[in-house]
C-alpha cells in the first residue's frame, strides 16, 4: 500500500480486527476488483463479530456455484441462505 494514502488507517483497522487480509503477507490488493465471494466473506466476518443472529429462508444457488473459491464456500452460501430477523 502507498505510504500516505486517504485509506490506510481503514485498511490497518479493517486487518487488525481480522475482517479482512490482504492477499499475501507482502500485498493487500489495493486498486485490485473485490468480488461477490470476497464480499461475502468480509461480511460473514463482521456478522459472526457482532454475533449477529440470522434465521435461515433463502436456499439460492448461483449458477457461477463451482467457480467459488473454497475458501469463500461458507461465506457465499451463508449469505445466499440467511435473511436478518
């Protein structure tokens, strides 16, 4: 990450509190797309911190489902099968 960038006190939050990590010790991934299952894990991060309770409704599957990295598999299907209360 750039010395003195707007977003780097975010981003040192953000990896202390373990919510998200960059994609090697050495690279964050600054200026790289964040995807749909990335997404999906920073959020089931943040709900199981907050321990958020979610009721079960939606069974969704993508039609993309076998190009879903394993370490996204959890979070993606949490978020396809869970509405807030």
């Amino acid at each position: 990450m750039p010395a003195g960038v707007w977003y780097a006190s975010f981003v040192r939050a953000a990896g202390a509190s373990k919510l998200i990590v960059g994609v090697s010790n050495d690279e964050f991934g600054v200026g790289q797309t964040l995807t749909r299952q990335d997404l999906a894990v920073i959020l089931k991060r943040v709900l199981d911190k907050n321990k958020v309770t979610l009721k079960s409704e939606n069974t969704t599957i993508f039609a993309d489902n076998s190009e879903i990295s394993d370490y996204a598999k959890e979070a993606v299907a949490a978020s396809a099968r869970y509405q807030a209360m």
